[in-house]
C-alpha cells in the first residue's frame, strides 16, 4: 500500500436485541456506505467498538464484509495480546483487506522500548504480510521509513504530517478531516459513517480545489461534530445512523438520564438537518 484513500468511513458494529454481532446488519452498512461512494471502508477500529468482539466473529465479519464491498476494506486487528493481533492480521490478508490498522495492546502500559518491541515482533510475524498500519507513538516514523509498516495514524488534536511522506499518514480525528486531506494525507473517519456523502464530497471538494464548495461542507462536518462531542464516541454516530436506517442495535454502555434526554433532542435536530446536508452534498 503506498496511498491511502481519502476518506475510510470508520464503521460501527451494529449490535443485536441479545447484543450479539448483527452480521446481517453489518452487510447492510456496508451496503449503504458503498452506495454513498465512500472510498474505503474500516473495521474494527474504536468507533466499531472492536474489544466488545470475540477474535472469531471479527474474522467472520471480515471475510464477509471483504467479499462484499466495493470499496477498499482496512481492518482493525486491536487485542489483548500480539498473538492474537498476528492472527487477526493474518485471516485479514487471506480474506483480500487492503490493509489492516494495529493499535497496541490493550491494557498495555509499556514504554517506547516496549512499543517498539511489540511492532516489530508483529511485523516479524506477519510478514509477508498484508499493509499494516501503526498507531502513532515517539518511535513510529522510523517503523515506517524502515518500511515495516505501510503508514501511520495520528489520533491527536494537532495533526502533524511528521516528516513522512502524507500518502503514507492517517487522521484518526474528524476535527483534523479538512485539515488532514487539504495536505494529501488520509482519514479514518467515524463521522463518514453517518455521514458517508459529506466526507466523499468533501474528499472531492478539497481535490477540486472548490473553495466554496469546501466551506460549505466542512461548515456542515463541524455542525455534527459539534454535537458529537456531548456524547462517549461513537454514540451520535450510531445514533445518526440509525435514524438513516440502519439497524444499529442497542448502545453497549447506558448514558446518564441527562445524556439520553440530549441525546432525543441530538435525535430529532440531525432529522431536520439531514435534508439540507444532502442538498450541500449534491451542489456541484
């Protein structure tokens, strides 16, 4: 993988009434984003809500969801342990995923040292591999300039291109879209996946060089974001999802009575809104 695409619209896992892996409603989001020509497609990653998954239902999902996209898929390979992120990246490569995004451990408190350690171990393991992806630390660039790793994703509020080439680097972070695509780097965005036509069209729009039309739909980007940011990710966009028609399954963990009564107000304003977005996406 040399170059990301623009935009990959963080996927949520939609849950069923048991909170059991819905795999028929996952294939309809798939459906839906690729309808909304969305540049690729991401699994797994935070907004999917990865760790409340069993290794063997997000290999399941995976084959599945490779086989039926037509955009490219990048999949999240998080655990507990490397050996299991080996083997998630391993089933991902054989199933056809364009790439696969490795964060470290979880519950891992190690130090650069030890990140270090962890990453190339991986790479170790998996190589040859499929793409990998390294989640941004003190040491990541010289993973990547010693081409262990495909690219870097930056999470952080202060995206910074970082010395490496920006087809080689991602934002993890919806505030930093605009900012990140205007300099010819990546996304992995959860707002694309409510909102799949806006961050396309933006992706177009900054490639266009379409000053207006950029203005107009990073305007309408930071109106939702602006009520995201009430809520524990990645609850308005499953929210927003659903009121778009998909089956996205009960929250994983409750709100406050306060969060859910702004969440029904949250509700019903993207309800209203949701005309005039499309009617933005589709200027031009």
């Amino acid at each position: 993988m040399s170059d990301f695409q623009p935009v990959y619209a963080a996927a949520i896992t939609p849950r069923g009434p048991k909170g059991d892996l819905n795999f028929g409603a996952m294939f309809e989001l798939i459906d839906y984003l690729c309808a909304a020509r969305t540049p690729g497609i991401m699994l797994f990653d935070g907004a999917g809500e990865y760790p409340a998954y069993a290794a063997e239902e997000r290999s399941r999902v995976t084959r599945l969801a490779v086989k039926r996209s037509r955009a490219p898929v990048l999949v999240g390979v998080g655990s507990p342990a490397l050996d299991i992120s080996v083997m998630l990246a391993r089933e991902a490569r054989d199933a056809g995923a364009a790439g696969v995004v490795v964060p470290p451990p979880l519950f891992f408190n190690g130090d650069s040292a030890d990140l270090m350690e962890f990453y190339r171990q991986f790479a170790a393991e998996t190589a040859p591999g499929v793409p990998a992806v390294i989640t941004s630390f003190s040491q990541s660039i010289k993973l990547v300039e010693d081409g262990l790793f495909a690219g870097m994703l930056d999470c952080s509020e202060d995206f910074q291109l970082a010395g490496l080439p920006p087809s080689r680097i991602l934002t993890g972070n919806d505030e930093m879209l605009r900012r990140a695509l205007s300099a010819g780097a990546g996304a992995i965005s959860p707002a694309a996946c409510a909102l799949p036509e806006l961050t396309a069209a933006l992706a177009r729009a900054i490639s266009a060089s379409d000053a207006p039309q950029i203005e107009r739909l990073a305007s309408a980007l930071s109106e939702f974001l602006a009520w995201s940011r009430q809520f524990p990710s990645p609850v308005a966009v499953k929210v927003a999802a659903s009121v778009r028609g998909v089956k996205t399954g009960p929250l994983l963990a409750p709100l406050a009575p306060e969060k859910c009564a702004l969440l029904e107000r949250f509700r019903e304003w993207f309800r209203s809104w949701l005309p005039a977005m499309k009617a933005i996406t589709a200027h031009g």
